[in-house]
C-alpha cells in the first residue's frame, strides 16, 4: 500500500457535504468527496463513470492554516432571457492550507499520481471558482500509512502564519480520517455523508462514514527561542520622582 499526497492551498476554497437551495455551506476541511471528485478530474472520468475503486481509497485530512470563513451575497442573471436567479449565499475558507492524503494498492496510487501532474480537467479546491495556489502533488509515501504520512509531513502554513506563532517550537493540528475498527471490532467516531457513490448531476448520491479525529505534534520552522526574541526593557515610571 502506498499514500499519495496532496496540498490544498488557495485563497478561496469551499467544501460543501451538505447545500440545501440557495444556503451553499463549507464544512471546516476537505471532504472526501471533495478530493475524489480533484482526483477524478485528473483522471478525467465522467460524472457518471464508475467511482468504486476511488471511494475505496482510505481519506484523511490534516489542517495546516485553518483559514477564515467568509460569505458571498451572490446574485445571477439568465444569459437569454436577463431574468434574475434566485439569490444565494455560498460560504468559502480564505487562506486555508490543508495536507490530505489517499492510502491504497500501488499501481493504483501511482495512475491518481501520474493523473495529477498532467490532469485531463482542470483542477479545484471544491468550487469552480476556487483554483489551488500552490501544486497539489506532494508526492507518494511508500515506508508509512495513512496516519503516520499526516504526522510526519512539514508544516505547510504560510510563512507569515508559522511566524504568528514563532514563540512555539512544536505546534499541534487537527487531523480528520477515516475510522477503524478497535481490537473489539467496533468503530467509534463522527459519522458524514460524504463518501462519493455518483457524482452523475441527474441523481448525485453519497454515503456515510466515520471520521476520526485527532491531533499531531509537528516541528514549527519559524520558532525562535524565548531568550532570542527582543525583551522589553525595563521601565519604572515613578523613578524620576525619587530624586525631587
């Protein structure tokens, strides 16, 4: 089994699990339906095709820059006829980074890899209008599975998001997988609506399943030690009295 690896880094992105009419949400990570749908792109499968062997893949995601939710009062015109659409409001993260991986068998992981650096359909980071800033491809990891990739990669925050927190050697992220069974069998977690089954717009279809979630501790690049960030000098404003 192999992990390929990816870096979902934009100024917009949003990923929807559920939308009810003119109310388009984004949960606070990237779903699983979202980035299979990024990596049947690449591959260049239609919405109806087939999307087994994808949904099979085990999923998770690690949040490097949480980023900020923002709203879009949006409103559309009909190109024929000039009549106004319904209004909506869509819902984006801002400058979020996240690091997420798919674990399968190795000829298949290698295909989705070889997919993403020529992709037949352009990539997105959820939306259409949401394009990725940064490359995806992060490459494949051989030697560890799913959880050990999401705690062993660098910290993919932005330079001036590390530096905030330049006071922290180590700094601890969410990470949001896909559940196993424990030793008694049992599978303990959040359960989401976000398993791709058909991506066909005449009749989408998802499936339920658990989330995992959790924290790892990576290494902050941008830490300074306490004793080398500039101290305040000391200052006693009643001192000039002492001598009137």
């Amino acid at each position: 089994m192999s992990v390929l690896v990816l870096q979902l880094a934009g100024p917009l992105q949003s990923w929807g699990a559920t939308a009810r009419f003119a109310r388009r949400t984004t949960e606070n990570a990237p779903t699983k339906s979202g980035v299979i749908g990024l990596l049947a792109a690449a591959q260049g499968l239609e919405r109806d095709a087939d999307l087994s062997q994808l949904a099979a893949l085990r999923f998770g995601v690690r949040i490097d820059q949480p980023g900020t939710r923002i709203r879009d009062f949006h409103t559309a015109h009909h190109p024929d006829t000039e009549t106004a659409m319904p209004i909506s409001q869509r819902y984006y993260l801002a400058d979020a980074v996240f690091i997420a991986a798919v674990e399968g068998p190795d000829g298949f992981i290698e295909e989705l890899h070889q997919a993403l650096q020529a992709p037949r359909f352009l990539p997105y980071l959820g939306r259409r209008s949401c394009p990725p800033a940064r490359p995806l491809d992060l490459g494949i990891r051989h030697q560890a599975g799913l959880a050990d990739v999401l705690a062993g990669e660098p910290w993919q925050a932005a330079a001036w998001h590390q530096q905030r927190r330049r006071r922290e050697a180590t700094v601890d992220l969410p990470v949001l997988r896909d559940a196993e069974p424990d030793t008694s069998g049992t599978v303990t977690g959040d359960t989401v609506r976000d398993l791709p089954l058909s991506f066909d717009a005449r009749h989408r279809r998802y499936a339920l399943r658990t989330v995992y979630a959790t924290t790892v501790t990576v290494p902050n690049p941008h830490s300074r030690p306490e004793h080398s960030l500039r101290s305040v000098p000391a200052h006693d404003p009643t001192s000039l009295l002492e001598d009137v």
